[in-house]
C-alpha cells in the first residue's frame, strides 16, 4: 500500500499528490484507474485522517487539502422498446417474467427479486413492492403479465416469485448470469445491468 509503511504526521499534500500520481499509472483489469476510482480512494483516506486525528489524536503536522480529481459521470447506454422485448423473449423461464416485472413496472432489481406470492392481489390485478425506506407502493399488472404469473404460481411450491434455483426457500439474489445469457442470446451488444 501506497501509505503503508508513513507515520500520520509525515503526510503532506506534497505526498497526496504524489498518490494522486501514482494511482493514474495503476492498471486494474488492463485499463488506467479513472479520476473517480482515484477520488473515492482520497475520501476514505480523508476520512482515516479524520479518524486518527479523533480517537487516536494524531494528526499531520501541516493541514492535508484532499481535492478531488476531475470526473464526468458517463451517460448510460439504454435498451430500445425493441431491444428490452428481445431480451425479455430471450430469456430462460420464469426469469422471462421477472424482466418483464423490470419493463412493465419499473422495479428496482432488489424489489423485484424479493416479491412474493404474498403481495398479490389477484382480485385488483396489482402486487405491493416495498421500496427504500420500507414504502410500501401498489402497482397495477398488465393482464398479459398477470397471466404469465398466475401460470407461475400453479406450478410453484415457494413463497417467493423467483425461489433461488440453490434453495427455494429464499428469494434469487443474483440476476447477472440469467441477463448476460438473455444478452447474448438476443445478440444485444449494448451493456445490460
């Protein structure tokens, strides 16, 4: 580690920048750290400082000024209509209906994988999601949907809509494996996260 072997009051900002350097000749996975990889690495170190400086009181013997390198979010690549309804369509069964909860209503990842048979309303045709901060929403089901989860629920024997193919009795917790096979399959290019 680049500060490893430094005693607290030895830091400058001479040495951060120094850091600052390093870090932008560092490779992982063949390409050059980024300023933002760079940046959340001074945020936790900044935040050591503070730390030492607290409940060791130790601290540098100059003022450390941490700033941030320059970074532009980049724009995210989004599926066409056409595109999301071939990954869908390309998709292994049951996990088909589960982008198709992602398309039609929007869920978040997490949400969507901890439904359960539970929050259906069959009746009022719509299923409760429990958002961040324990919000509970409501949320209306296209009859083809609804369809395709009433088909799903003859044959299921767990609580959950999508059981982990490892245990049933929990809901799946990784979707990376399922969307990059329907990727492929559908001969999208495009990144799919």
């Amino acid at each position: 580690p680049f500060f490893g072997n430094m005693h607290i009051p030895d830091i400058t900002n001479s040495i951060i920048s120094l850091y600052k350097q390093k870090m932008k000749e560092k490779k992982h996975k063949g390409h050059p750290l980024n300023n933002h990889t760079i940046s959340k690495g001074l945020n936790y170190f900044s935040a050591f400082l503070k730390w030492c400086e607290y409940e060791l009181q130790l601290s540098t013997l100059h003022p450390i000024h941490i700033n941030k390198l320059p970074y532009t979010r980049p724009i995210p690549t989004i599926l066409s209509i056409n595109e999301a309804l071939l990954l869908i369509e390309s998709a292994d069964a049951p996990y088909n209906i589960l982008l198709k909860i992602f398309f039609y209503l929007g869920l978040r990842n997490r949400a969507a994988r901890k439904l359960q048979w539970g929050d259906m309303d069959w009746t009022s045709k719509a299923i409760k999601t429990t958002e961040k901060g324990n919000k509970v929403k409501w949320h209306p089901l296209p009859d083809d949907l609804l369809e395709d989860l009433r088909q799903l629920y003859i044959a299921s024997s767990s609580i959950w809509i999508f059981p982990s193919p490892k245990n049933r009795e929990k809901h799946i917790v990784k979707l990376h494996t399922i969307i990059q096979r329907a990727r492929k399959r559908a001969g999208i290019t495009k990144r799919v996260h």
